[in-house]
C-alpha cells in the first residue's frame, strides 16, 4: 500500500484510498499515490500548527542548515529525481535534470537568504517614542502545487516558507505527486523536524482546497496554476483573510524586430516555445515579428522546428516529450484546427503523433503555423502545447499594443539590436517578467510573478521571503 502521506514526521495511507499515477509517455502506471481526504488535510494542518512556534523562533542559521542539507541531497539525487519526474510529466530528461538544478537553486537561496531577515529601526518625530520594525513569519503555509514543474514548483514555494520561519501543508498536482515525495522523504533526512513540513497527496483537490481554505491556523495560500483555480483560492481565502501568493497563467508575446540577430531569436524561440512540450507557463504563447523580416523569420525558425525529435522522455535523445494527458492533447489540437478554420497556414507539425510507441502517449508535433490572428485562440488564450502561432507587425507601436492586449501578465519577450528599444520596452510591456534578447529569464535570485491576472506576489529571490513574513511595527515609549 502506498504510504505517501507525510503528516508529524510520519509517512502513511491516510484512509488507505490509493491512486494510480501514469505515465504521459505510454499510460502505464508507474506508481501509486495515497488519497489523501479532508481529514488528512486536517491533521496536517493540526501537526504544522504544533509545529510552528519550535521552528519560527529557531535562530535562522538553524533553519539555514537543515535547507542547505536538503539542497545537497536533492543535488546528490539528481538523477533518480530527474528520472522520476520524467516518468510521471513525461518531459525530455535533460530539462529534468535542468529542473533538478533549478529546483535546488530555491533551496540553496532560501538558505542563504534566512539569515537576511532584517528589521528595521525608524527615526521618531516624538521625543518620547522609539519605532521598531520586526520581521516575523506568517504562520501555517498552505502551498498547492502544478504538475509542469514537479519538482522545482515544489521547492519555489516550500524552501522561502521554511526559511522564513513558517510551517507547510504542500498538496502536489495530482498527476506529479511521486516527485513531492522523494523531495519530501530527503527534506525528512535533511533534519527537518516532524510537522514542519507536511504532505498530502490527493485526487480529490476540491476537498483539500477547502480544508486548507477553512482552517482558520492556516494563515498564507502560496500556489501555482491556472487562473481559473487561483480566483477560486483568492474568493475562499476572504473569510479568514488569508495571505495570498498566486502565480497563474500566461499568454506570453515574443516579439521579432527587424533589426535583431534573426539566428539568436529563432533559437531562442525554440527553446522558450518547446520547452517542457509548451507546457510552462511563460512559454511564448504568440509570435510577433516585423514585417519586413517575417517571411525570412519564419524560413528560418520553421527550419529549426523540423530537427526537434519527439519521443519518450527517458530517451536521452528526445527534445518534446508528451503532453501531460489526453485532455491537454485534446486542447492542443483544438487550437490548431481553430486557427486553421480562421485562415492560419500550417508550416508544419499539425497533428498528435500515433504511430508505433507513439500512439500510447499524448504526443504532439511541435507545430508552427503562419498568419495568425487575434481572433485565434492560440493568440488570445494559453495553448500549453507546442505550437507557435506567427504574425506580422509594422510598428514598434502596434507590437507594444498587441503584445498588452491580454488579461495575462507573466512573462514577455523581445528581440532587437537597438538599445533604445529595449529601454522602451522594458517599460512599456505590462509583464512581471521580461526576456530582452533572452528566452530563458527564470532564475532563483530574481522575482517570479505576474501582472494582471497572472497573479500576485513574487517567487525567487529576495522578493519570495516577504511573501512569508507579517511586518511588526513595535513602539516604545522611553
Ligand atoms: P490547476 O488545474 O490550477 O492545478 C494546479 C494545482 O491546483 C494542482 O495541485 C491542482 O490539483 C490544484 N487544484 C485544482 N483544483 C483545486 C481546487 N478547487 N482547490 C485547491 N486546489 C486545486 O493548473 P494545472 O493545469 O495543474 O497547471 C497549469 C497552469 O499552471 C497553467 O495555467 C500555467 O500557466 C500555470 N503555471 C503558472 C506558473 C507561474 O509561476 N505563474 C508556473 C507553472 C504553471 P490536481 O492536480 O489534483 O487537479
């Protein structure tokens, strides 16, 4: 019986209710989860609760040393982790591993950054007052996780939690649970003391959701995922009123000036379009490119597209893996043959893959289409898939417009030689995260986060321990 439940330092089957994870890949079961129900959610609550005041007031090099201990080990499981995570997301197993490194970065910053947690002291205006500023943890920390990151999501939120002082209740997607518990079990072997960190696998998200939501002891939500779900939170979170961090979807533009390195921005485009199948969300959603280089941009990055090979994650080999399941294939495909029906040309790529081994998993050709238009869903909503829809632009002026005519604010990117423009832009785009002449902008020291509907507060960083801490103005008087 899986046993994948971690509630006060012990691992058990809750209710003894399993699910089978799959793999993306082939639909095999590679694994088993416990299904964790409200009671469960409630007991880990209860442990983190008794839990909380030992580890918030322990001297932060303490909380450092048991999260610099985790970084190691997860580091020194690198490759068990990576194979993992490929088995249950079904990505590429380079970028698993790639994930792992990133994953750890959190952890190694949160580390470092714990004993950084200064107050302050403020000069008074009353001769007879004194103003301190204290820096405090927040409490129990319910942090919900998304499957396109299995790892890395899992210690973006749990690491600065720890570090800070809070206690957590992590829920993992419930297509990636098996990765959240090998990180959870050496998390455990790098001393973290029971209850601190607390897992609760499950099937039945709704029922946590609420459990977490209801509870008046938990007193933060950190999550990832769409932004359906994050408004969901945000609404169940105004009864207690619950800190909030909510990092949700994107619709990220990638514009092509006419001046810029053609070859560096089809790279780069490979790699931000592709990576993870699509399945990230500051992916570039739609394509932009100046008019009169549009046709040479396109001969160029479709020439690239054609030498990404498809297959089974666990191929060292593989560039796209599958899609995480059939409903995600099926959103895919939709995509396409809307933009189709509404006048987008096919460059290549187009369909599901179903030939051989291929036809047991949700693979998709990694797809470009030209001429698109707003009117297309894959312009205006997330496809998370690997299609990369192309359209034409004139001006400096219409790429800006187009690029912030969008509910979403994650991430956006630009290719241009002209400094000028890159100053302009960087103001001028309404996103959390710009790539300027880079597709890869996510690092564990910068802030992660969105404008607009893409969510609140920051991941990454310095910016990610403020999320977990209240602010105590204490004054005295002498
Ligand atoms: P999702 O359906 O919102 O799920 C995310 C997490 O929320 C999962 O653990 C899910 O559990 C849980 N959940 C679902 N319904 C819930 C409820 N009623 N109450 C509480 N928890 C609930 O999103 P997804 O499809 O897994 O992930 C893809 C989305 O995440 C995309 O929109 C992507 O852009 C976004 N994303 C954003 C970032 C970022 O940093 N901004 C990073 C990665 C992904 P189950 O797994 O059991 O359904």
């Amino acid at each position: 019986m899986a046993k994948t439940l971690l509630i006060r330092g012990e691992w058990s089957a809750g209710s003894g209710r399993s699910f089978a994870v799959r793999n993306p890949a082939t639909g095999e079961s590679v694994g088993e989860a416990s299904d964790a129900g409200r009671d469960d959610a409630l007991s880990a609550i209860h442990a983190a609760h008794e839990a909380f005041p030992a580890w918030g007031t322990l001297p932060a090099r303490d909380r450092a040393a048991v999260l610099l201990r985790w970084n190691l080990l997860l580091l020194s499981r690198q490759e068990d982790l990576a194979r993992t995570l490929v088995l249950e997301n079904g990505k590429p197993i380079k970028e698993a591993r790639t994930e792992v490194a990133y994953g750890a970065g959190f952890v190694e910053w949160s580390a470092e950054e714990a004993k950084r947690v200064y107050g302050e002291t403020i000069p008074h205006s009353i001769p007879g007052k004194r103003h301190f500023v204290l820096k405090q943890p927040v409490g129990v920390t319910a942090a919900i996780s998304p499957w396109n990151f299995p790892l890395a999501m899992v210690t973006r939120k749990v690491a600065p939690a720890l570090a800070a002082g809070c206690t957590v209740v992590l829920k993992p997607a419930e297509q990636t649970p098996l990765t959240a518990v090998r990180a959870f079990e050496l998390l455990q072997e790098a001393g973290a003391p029971p209850g601190v960190a607390n897992l609760v696998t499950s099937s039945d998200p709704a029922a946590i959701g609420e459990a977490l939501l209801g509870d008046p002891r938990v007193r933060k939500i950190t999550f990832t995922g769409s932004t359906e779900v994050g408004k969901l939170l945000m609404r169940g979170s105004a009864d207690h009123v619950k800190k909030l961090s909510l990092e949700l979807g994107g619709c990220a533009p990638f514009l092509v000036f006419a001046d810029a390195d053609l070859d560096k921005a089809a790279e780069g485009l490979l790699w931000c379009k592709f990576r993870n199948a699509g399945q990230t969300c500051i992916c570039a959603n739609r394509v932009y490119v100046e008019e009169p280089v549009y046709e040479e941009f396109l001969r160029r990055f479709t020439e690239r597209v054609r030498t990404l090979k498809v297959g089974n994650g666990l191929s060292e080999e593989s560039q796209i893996g599958p899609l995480i399941d059939a409903a995600a294939l099926a959103k895919t495909e939709e995509h396409v043959a809307d933009a189709v029906r509404r006048g987008a040309r096919v460059v290549c790529g187009g369909k599901r893959r179903s030939e051989g081994d291929l036809a047991r998993g949700s693979f998709f050709e990694p797809t470009v289409l030209a001429g698109a238009t707003a009117d297309m869903r894959c312009m205006a909503e997330e496809t998370f898939g690997p299609v990369a829809p192309l359209a034409p632009f004139r001006t400096e002026e219409e790429a800006v417009r187009l690029a912030n005519d969008t509910r979403f604010g994650l991430a956006a990117y630009f290719y241009t030689r002209d400094v000028s423009r890159v100053v302009r832009l960087m103001e001028r785009l309404e996103y959390g995260i710009i790539g300027a002449n880079d597709p890869s902008p996510a690092v564990p020291q910068a802030p992660f986060g969105g404008f607009k509907e893409s969510g609140l507060g920051r991941e990454g960083g310095r910016y990610a321990l403020e999320e977990f801490l209240e602010v105590k103005h204490v004054c005295l008087g002498i």
